[in-house]
C-alpha cells in the first residue's frame, strides 16, 4: 500500500531521506568503478593481459562447485564442437 505523500508530510521527508542515500550510494559505486578502472590501466601499463584478469576476478567470485558445473559443460560444448 503506498503512503500518501505530501510537500510537507512525513512520506514527503521519508522519500527525500531514501532518494538522498541512493544518491550518495550512486556517488560512491561511481568513485569505486573508477578506482577498479585506474586498477586494471595498471595492470595494462605492467604488461598483463586486463581480459584474463577480468575473467579471473569473474571465477574467483563463483563458488565451487559453480564452477566446476561450468567448467564441465563448457568441456562437454567443446567436445560437441571437435574443439578438444
């Protein structure tokens, strides 16, 4: 059920309270995204490979057994395709 919200009611200061942290959430993952980008121009500038990092980054965050069920059915696709 919604609130009523009016200019001076207390949904009104609710709402304005939630869109500011959002904002300030918004800033921050923004600061965050270009701290990550400065992070893999560095790996760049020392020579490694950004796309097998990124893809490294990506693995580590699964867990497990995720990614040995991924694994397995890319080997199985790569099997069916006369890749191995």
């Amino acid at each position: 059920m919604a609130q009523d919200i009016t200019n001076d009611g207390v949904a009104g200061e609710e709402l304005k309270q939630f869109v500011e942290r959002i904002e300030r959430l918004e800033e921050e993952k923004k600061g965050i995204s270009d701290d990550i980008k400065e992070v893999f121009a560095e790996l760049k500038g020392r020579g490694f490979d950004v796309k097998i990092v990124r893809k490294i980054v990506q693995i580590r965050r699964q867990d497990a057994s995720e990614r040995q069920e991924q694994e397995a059915i890319l080997e199985l696709y790569m099997q069916a395709l006369g890749m191995q």
